[in-house]
C-alpha cells in the first residue's frame, strides 16, 4: 500500500494572497477543459443542488466558482425568477465563469470578485450559499463559516463540498501521491500549510466547523461517485496539471531530471482506469449542510 501520509500536508496553498495568485495562474487551463470538467464532476454539481434544496426563484451566492460550477447549474434551475452571485478571489477565473455564463445566455446570474473570508455583501441576504471544492483553500475556514452564515437568510441553507480522502480518489493517488514520493526523494524541505486540499477529507470536520458557527440541523456525509474522464489518459493528466493550483506547486518542486520518470508513471497508472475511450475514475467526496436557524 502506497503512503500518502505526507501528501495532504505539501498539497497546498497558503495565505489569501498566494492563493489568489496561484489559481490566478490555472485561468487559461480552466478555460480550456471547462466543459469536459464540468461532465466529469457532474454528480458532485448534482449533489451541491440537492444539499442546498436549490429551487425556481430562489437567491442563492456560490462561493469559489472557479470557472462557473456550480453557479451555472443553479442559475439553470433557479430560473429567470431567481437570482445567483457567483464569487471567487481569482479575477481571471470569474472572467471565465462570466463568459461561460454568456456563452449559454444565462442572464440571471452576476460576477463579483469576493474572498470569502469577507464576503462583500449585506447581512441575510441569501436563501442558499454553496462552495463546492473551495473550503479547504480558505486559510481561515472558521472566518468563511461566519460570514456564510452572516449572509444567508433566516432557514437559509448552507452546502458545502470537498475531498474525501486521498487513498480514495484515484485522481490523486496516480498524480499527486506519485509526485510526492520523488518530492520527497529530492528532499525538498517540508512547508507548513494553513490550507489543503484533504483539510475536510475527515467525516465531522466541516460538522466541527458548522457547529461552531452556530448552524442548526447540520449533517454531513461521505459519498462515492462517478469521475470519468472522456478522453485519453495523456489529456486527463494534461487537465490535471492545467487545473490543479496545489499540484502545479508540488511538481515544480520535484527535480527537474525526474519529470519524464514520473510523467511514464502517473500515465501507467492512469492506464489502470482507462478502456480505451475514457478514463473511469470514482471519487469519494464529502458533502455538508446546514441551516441558519437563528439570527
Ligand atoms: C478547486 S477550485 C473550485 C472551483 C469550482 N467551485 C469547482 O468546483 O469547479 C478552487 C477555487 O477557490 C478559489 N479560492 C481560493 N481561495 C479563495 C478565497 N479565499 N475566497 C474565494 N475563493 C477562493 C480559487 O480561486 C479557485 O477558483
């Protein structure tokens, strides 16, 4: 069995500002593979939708939209009687997320940069705020939950999703959990890390932080899903390496002579998963929600 106990602590990002420069820098990768993504995560956007009970007129402000999902989804199914303000601190990745949104002439949907940490909007404001694998970047989560909850509306409804653990997410154990062991080989210094990628990958993590905030009726859980890619192996590390802040940040600290070495290897093990079509990765990720119940 592979040890991943150290790659969850070098795959990150720190500070508010690094990490806005940093997925600043993947815009143009996001751009590129923002349809194929978005089917390869579409069971997570699905999930999102179902934890927020996301319904035809409602307003609802998505946090680190990335290149629009889930924000394009929900504006989908809240309507043109409905409202959604997708946010992210990355101004290339909203501009991304404006022009897919144009793209498919959706009108009911605005594009505000916005760390969300500090959310620039007033108090009871929403019905539903989501955030779909951009908690674990926030360097504060515990300042983000207090704000999620400062905007939403009485009963309003949080919805939140992340990884599940690295041994279970084959998209990291054939990229990251590889790269890690040549990082470390090329003994590179440990960095300490206010944020990862598996910060929430533990059931009860976010419950912790939910609670805290002063959520009510919060439950969380651990689910399995499909996470194909529909190309070849060589695009899906392609995309990876394109989209990934966190993993960029980790293979450039490997030594340059062993990049081919570990490119031979993340594509075989890849291999394991492909049928000649598509890439057949699952994904264990965890979903949370929660109610403000009171002011
Ligand atoms: C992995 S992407 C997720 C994008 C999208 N929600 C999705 O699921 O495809 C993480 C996003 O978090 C954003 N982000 C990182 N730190 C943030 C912060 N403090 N406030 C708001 N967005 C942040 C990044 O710019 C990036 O677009």
């Amino acid at each position: 069995m592979a040890d991943f106990s150290n790659v969850s602590r070098t795959i990150d990002m720190n500070g508010p500002n690094e990490s806005k420069r940093d997925w600043e820098r993947m815009a143009e990768g996001w751009k590129k593979w923002h349809a194929k993504f978005s089917r390869q995560s579409s069971e997570a956007t699905k999930a999102i939708l179902d934890l927020a009970q996301v319904k035809e007129g409602m307003t609802v402000l998505d946090l680190a939209c990335g290149s629009g999902e889930p924000s394009l989804s929900i504006a989908r199914a809240v309507g043109p009687r409905g409202r959604v303000v997708a946010t992210d601190i990355a101004p290339g990745m909203l501009k991304i997320a404006e022009t897919n949104a144009r793209d498919e002439g959706l009108s009911n949907i605005e594009f505000k940069p916005a760390n969300a940490e500090a959310i620039p909007f007033p108090d009871g404001s929403y019905d539903a705020v989501t955030c779909r694998f951009g908690l674990m970047f926030f360097p504060n989560p515990e300042k983000a939950m207090g704000e999620i909850r400062r905007v939403l509306k009485i009963g309003g409804v949080v919805a939140l999703v992340t990884w599940g653990p690295i041994e279970k997410n084959p998209r990291f154990t054939t990229t990251a959990a590889i790269v890690e062991k040549y990082r470390r080989m090329s003994k590179v210094e440990e960095r300490a890390s206010d944020a990862d990628v598996f910060r929430f990958a533990e059931i009860g993590s976010m419950t912790k932080i939910l609670s805290e905030a002063r959520f009510g009726e919060i439950s969380e859980k651990q689910i399995i899903v499909p996470w194909i890619w529909d190309g070849s192996v060589e695009e899906q590390f392609k995309s990876f390496s394109e989209m990934s802040a966190p993993f960029r940040k980790l293979y450039s600290e490997v030594n340059r002579g062993c990049q081919q070495k570990i490119t031979a290897e993340i594509l075989a093990a890849m291999g394991e998963y492909y049928d000649g079509r598509r890439v057949n990765f699952t994904a264990v990720i965890n979903t949370a929600a929660a109610k403000k119940i009171v002011k």
